[in-house]
C-alpha cells in the first residue's frame, strides 16, 4: 500500500483531522508498513 492509498483510508476516521501533521505522517507509515507486512 502507498502512502497515498493510506491517507484516503485514514481520511475517513475523524480522529486523523485531530492529529498534528507530524502525527498524521507517523499513521500513515505505521499503517503502511502494518498493511504491507500482512500481505501474502
């Protein structure tokens, strides 16, 4: 999954907007690389 994927996903929790944009980075990345490690 690309960053770019990520941020449409997370966009729709209203929790993201509340989050500063180095927070914001963190997620996406955490989400990526959690995404990406569960792939087959």
């Amino acid at each position: 999954m690309s960053p770019r994927e990520a941020i449409r996903i997370l966009m729709f929790s209203p929790i993201y907007f509340r989050l500063s944009t180095s927070q914001r980075w963190q997620l996406v990345r955490e989400y990526c690389q959690r995404f990406n490690s569960c792939r087959i």
